[in-house]
C-alpha cells in the first residue's frame, strides 16, 4: 500500500505486481488489511513493524516478509528514512508451479513471516526490480520478447527461492502462517470468502455470520476482531475490493460495470476506496496489465 511521503513506483506484468518505496517514513500507522496475493516483501533500509497473525515482528535491513494470500497484517516504518521493495504474486503463478514440480493442485503457503540473512532472496528481489525498470532511460513502449523472457526468468527465481526454503511446496505438512487455529472463526471465515463479491458488509447481517460460528454475536465479534486482526465487516469489503482488483487485470469491462459487480453503487465511491486499500486508482492499477 502508497504511503505518504514515499517515492512510489508500481510495475506489473503476467503474474504480479511489483512495488518499490524509499524515502521518509510515514507517521500514519497503516490498518489491518490483506490481499489477494502472495507478499514477498524485502526490507532494504529502515525498520519496520509487522503484526501478523497476532505476533509481532521487526524487520531490519535485509530481512524478507512473507505473507500468504489474504493473510490480515500492517507494516508500520520506525525510524526517519526507509526503502523496500514488495512482490506480489497472483495464486495461478503459484499453482501453475506447484503443479510442475510436485504434480500437486494445491498452492503452497508460506510457513514463516521473517526471514533473515538470505542475502541472495534480497539480491535476486532486487534484480528483478532492475530488469522490470529497464536500462536507464528505458520509456514506457511494449516489451520485446526477449524482454519479457527476461522479466518472467527473474520472477521465477525469485518465487522459486521463496517457495523453495520457506513454504509447504516441498514440505507439505508443515504448518501454515495463515492457518487459523481457531475453528469457530476458521469456520466463519470459510463462509465468508464463499459469498459472492456482490454482498457487502451492510447486507450480511453479523448474527448470520455468528451463527455460522456458532457463537453469540459478542462472543463472535471479539473473537474474530482477536484472531484474523480486523472486524468482519472490514475482512468483506476488502475481500470485494480483491475481487475488484483481480477484474481490473482480467476482464476489459467498464470500470463502473466493476464497481457494480462488487456491490458498490456509484464508481466514484468505489475509486476511492480502491485508491485507499490498493494505493492506485482502479485506472493506474488496470495499467499494470493482464494477469
């Protein structure tokens, strides 16, 4: 997500997106919120702090986040200047590989939040931000082939090394940093992401979902404010606002038709509160490309 202060720079391209940042940290703490895809995240100046799944974490320079898909967490800079560079890698990047190297159809799940001392992740993250920018002086026209060859090889080392050392691909049973050990709320939460992208906040009633649960809408709410790090009314707009995002990079329907589709009634209302979660517009992140 854009900070204020930060010199901002988003690219994209089959499979991902990929955002870089340096400059003075913002004091405006960032709210609990998650997305769509798999972060992977290098701390390259600064510190900062992350809540995930309930746990803190501080990362250094030349640390490494990792966060699975819709995966509730902040990152908040302390300190005066910072840089960092975060990879996000659609789930069908994620299952096309899986599939080649193991013959499974399940996408893996990352199995810890920080790395530390894996230099060459850092550095492979780094060439890949490198050849995504271009030579200097590089403008804005259409990719060669040898180009985007270029581009989809740096990517792919980058999420191999990831999914590799630090993920369920090669060892299947060990445990998710996402899973949620709470059946009741893992419950509620599998509803919840079943719902069509239409249904917002406002329609689904909280004793609907507290049933599903099978807690008191007290007990419901305080416990998955508790456990996923955001209230359930939070948890469904920004799963719509993924939904959204994901539209955007895979159909060239209208913007509003967008807004529409994900229960938002006007497109300005909607612009904006892309623009809040995501960082960009819903037009400037269309830009990034297909997915």
């Amino acid at each position: 997500m854009r900070r204020s202060h930060l010199a901002p720079a988003f690219y994209g391209g089959r499979g991902f997106a990929l955002y870089h940042a340096n400059g003075p940290a913002s004091r405006d703490r960032l709210a609990p919120h998650f997305h769509d895809e798999y972060l992977i995240c290098a701390q390259l100046r600064g510190r900062e702090q992350c809540h995930v799944g309930g746990k803190l974490h501080q990362l250094v320079a030349g640390d490494i986040a990792l966060i699975n898909p819709q995966q509730v967490h902040t990152g908040n800079a302390e300190g005066e200047d910072i840089e960092y560079v975060s990879l996000y890698v659609d789930r069908t990047l994620a299952q096309r590989l899986t599939r080649e190297l193991t013959g499974a159809f399940e996408a893996p799940e990352f199995t810890v939040v920080r790395v530390a001392d894996r230099p060459a992740l850092v550095e492979e993250i780094c060439q890949l931000l490198a050849t995504v920018r271009g030579p200097p002086g590089a403008g804005s026209s259409r990719l060669t082939e040898q180009e985007e060859a270029a581009i989809e090889a740096a990517l792919l080392r980058v999420v191999l090394h990831a999914f590799e050392e630090f993920s369920t691909l090669r060892a299947p049973l060990a445990r998710s940093t996402s899973r949620v050990a709470h059946r009741r709320i893992a419950r509620a939460l599998e509803y919840m992401r079943t719902l069509g992208p239409e249904v917002g906040p406002d329609a689904l009633r909280l004793a609907r979902v507290a049933e599903v649960a099978g807690l008191s809408k007290f007990h419901f709410l305080r416990q998955f404010n508790q456990v996923v790090g955001m209230t359930p009314g939070a948890y469904l707009r920004t799963l719509r606002l993924c939904h959204a995002a994901r539209l955007l990079r895979t159909s060239a329907a209208p913007i509003a038709d967008v807004a529409s589709a994900v229960g938002f009634a006007d497109h300005p209302g909607f612009s904006r509160a892309f623009a809040r979660d995501i960082g960009m517009t819903p037009s400037e992140y269309r830009q990034l490309g297909p997915l």
